[in-house]
C-alpha cells in the first residue's frame, strides 16, 4: 500500500511574534536607563520677605482718572510732578508697593505708558518696590453680571 505523500507547505516567518518582542526588549532598555539616570534638580532660592513680621507693605496708590487726571495716594498731582513724589515717597517706604488703578475708559496705551513711567522711577530709586495694576471691573453687559449688579 502506498502512502499519500503530505503536502509540502511553504515555510513562513510569522513576523508579529517578532515585533512584540522588539517592543518588549524597547520597554526592557528604556526602564533600565532611566532608572540608572540621576535625577538632579536645579537648586532654588526662594525670595525672602524683606518686610518686619506682621508688618504690610506700604500701598502707594497712583491713580489715572476718566478725565486724564493724576492722583497719588487720594491727592491730586500733575502729569510733570507725580514721579517726583512717588519717588519720595519710595525712598521713605523702600519695601512698598505700587498699585496703579487706571480707570476703565482710558485706553490701555495709557496703562502701558504709566506702568513704564513708574518703572523707571522705581529704577532710578533703586527701590525693591512691587508694581501692581488694579483697575475696576467693567460691566460687558453679559447676564450673569447683570444678576450680580442688580443684587
């Protein structure tokens, strides 16, 4: 009796086996150097309060009006003077604060203008002192400030 001879079948290299273990070995490397990575930060110094303890900073309030006038601290000043007096005042209070408060319907190329003024006056009292803008809240007429306004 003869035998059926079996078929002969091409071999196949089955190549998905092949790339998980590529991915595997990737994972393998990749954990293992990093963890013989040193880990080194950069050192940082964080700023100390110059101020007493339980001492506030001085405000010094510069404010611009709807109609272009300049107050220091509640007292009427001229464009010309007030970086002289504020920079009096910064060098009696040299850990102060300075808030401009601009109104809102002045245009913000005037902000711009009077926060590099009063850097530079801060610059020129060689002063520490914080520059901070404080402006109204405007109402845009959405819903929610009008529920808030009518409260």
């Amino acid at each position: 009796m003869r035998f059926k001879e079996p078929e002969l079948r091409k071999a196949r290299i089955e190549i998905v086996p092949m790339i998980d273990t590529i991915f595997f070995l990737l994972v393998f490397f990749m954990i293992t150097w990093l963890s013989m990575v040193k880990m080194n930060g950069l050192g940082l110094k964080l700023p100390r309060e110059n101020h007493s303890a339980g001492k506030a900073p001085v405000s010094l309030v510069l404010s611009l009006s709807p109609s272009g006038k300049y107050y220091l601290n509640s007292h009427a000043t001229t464009e010309t003077a007030w970086p002289d007096r504020l920079s009096r005042q910064l060098a009696e209070h040299p850990g102060s604060v300075v808030v401009l408060n601009v109104a809102p319907q002045q245009k913000t190329q005037e902000l711009v203008t009077l926060l590099d003024s009063v850097n530079q006056v801060v610059i020129k009292s060689h002063s520490n002192a914080q520059v901070i803008v404080a402006t109204t809240k405007v109402n845009d007429g959405s819903p929610k400030e009008k529920s808030n306004a009518s409260r």
